[in-house]
C-alpha cells in the first residue's frame, strides 16, 4: 500500500527516506532534516504550495520531485553530498526555485539538463557561505549568486561548463569593505561640481 505524508505544518526530522510508491508532500510548510533526506527510484516529493527544505545533510533525490506550479520551493543545505537531480519527470518545470549553499556541501550529478534550462532541477543557486564542489558535470542555471565568503568549485574531469541563462554575481570587493558608513555624524558626501556629474 502506498503512504502519503502530508505536512500540515513546520516540521524537523531525522532522516527521511521516501520508498517506491510512497510520496511526501511539503504542503507549503518550513520541513528541517537533520539527517538525510532521500527519494528513492519510484517514490516521489510534491510541493503543494512551494515549501521550504533545511538539510544538515545529504539530500538525494532518485525519485521524482513535483515541478513549482503554485508556489515556490526553496531548499537551504548546510553540509552533505548531495544529488538534486531528479531521477524521474514530475512537471515540465524545475523542483525548486533556488537553493542556498551554507556550509560544505559536494553536489554529485549534472545541475541541469542542457543551456537555458533547469527543468527537472534545481533554477538557481546561491552560495553564501562555505563551499560547493559540482562533482558531477556541467552545471546549467538560470542564476548563480557567490558572495563574499562562498566557494564555487567545477572538479569533475571534462565536464566544467557553467551555463547561465540569466544573472552571475559575485558579491564583495572595494564597496564590501570600504562603503560609507552613515552612522549620524559627519554624513556628509563631496562629489565634486563638474559639469560631467549632471
């Protein structure tokens, strides 16, 4: 017999592991995995008004995962080696609008399936602290965020094109370190008075 598990709030698990013919559902809600999260070949993950996944470790994703249709998903993992590549078609959209890289995390398979598309993958990626090792091939991304402090490192062997269809930024630099600081006194700014600066 098949179970569904629908989360009809915020929830923190262990570890889940969802088994061939059995389907998690997000419903919307905030669900924190302290171990890791699996879906096995067969089983499946829907996102019934978006939701958002906190992962300390791996999250694999061998099953399907439901396309964002009405709401977003958005993932932050902390640590782990990961795939989030789906392993079977849910919707021809990608499972999660962008997922946040805060710690050591090694992702294991191609991010996409070819350039300007992120369907049955993850749209975009943000890392923000720490590192994330793309072992597994190209990584094809609408957008791709490193900001001051964040790695992004390509190691698999003949495969380390990074193909956006949208924004690159890298975050940081001169105005990181030396902006003004307008603390309440002495806020004052001299631009000059050259014609050039009409």
């Amino acid at each position: 017999a098949s179970l569904t598990l629908r989360l009809m709030g915020d929830c923190e698990f262990n570890a889940v592991t969802v088994t061939s013919g059995d389907t998690l559902d997000l419903n919307g809600q905030r669900s924190k995995f302290g171990g890791n999260l699996t879906i096995d070949s067969g089983g499946a993950m829907k996102s019934t008004g978006g939701g958002l996944i906190v992962a300390d470790a791996d999250v694999r994703i061998n099953g399907s995962a439901e396309g964002i249709h009405d709401g977003d998903v958005n993932m932050i993992v902390e640590g782990g080696t990961h795939d989030w590549r789906n392993g079977a078609a849910d919707g021809a959209a990608p499972w999660c609008r962008t997922v946040l890289v805060n710690g050591n995390v090694t992702h294991q398979d191609q991010l996409g399936p070819s350039s300007g598309s992120s369907i049955y993958n993850p749209e975009s990626v943000i890392v923000g602290n720490g590192k994330l090792t793309q072992s597994g091939g190209h990584a094809y991304l609408k957008d791709l965020t490193i900001a001051t402090g964040g790695d992004f490192e390509m190691t698999q062997s003949t495969q380390k094109d990074i193909d956006l269809s949208g924004d690159f930024t890298k975050s940081g630099g001169l105005i990181g370190k030396s902006a003004l600081d307008f603390d309440g006194s002495n806020d004052n700014v001299n631009c000059g008075n050259d014609s050039s600066l009409s």
